[in-house]
C-alpha cells in the first residue's frame, strides 16, 4: 500500500481535475498519479542536473574540446 499526501489545489485546477473525473468516471487520485509519473523522471534530472553544474570539482569541455576528444 501506498503513502497518502495531503495538497492543495487551486480552484481552477481543482474545477479543472473534477470536471475530469466526472467525464471519465475515473478517480482524481489516479489523474494526479498520471501526472506525478508523468514528470517525475523530468523534474528529478533538471534538479541533478542543477546539482552537477554547481559542483565546483566538475570539468567543463568547450565544443572544441569534446570534438577533438570524439574525433568529429
């Protein structure tokens, strides 16, 4: 069994989501799971993304760098 959260919604969203539900007789819940799954992978590498461009160790590769290095 899963986790239960709490969120808030704003009106329009949450007009928008039971407007939704109701057309498709499907469950809120499971829209917001489609939309969680949905972006999760995304929203997850921007930020480690983020993490690696702030590293201060990290090596940056101008484009000449990295042609000469794969031989293009």
């Amino acid at each position: 069994m899963g986790k239960v959260l709490t969120i808030r919604l704003s009106d329009s969203i949450a007009d928008r989501l039971e407007l939704l539900s109701q057309k498709t007789k499907r469950a809120k819940s499971f829209y917001i799971k489609e939309l969680i799954n949905g972006y999760f992978d995304e929203i997850e590498a921007n930020y480690l993304s983020l993490e690696r461009l702030n590293n201060k160790n990290a090596k940056y590769y101008s484009t000449k760098e990295v042609k000469k290095e794969l031989e293009l």
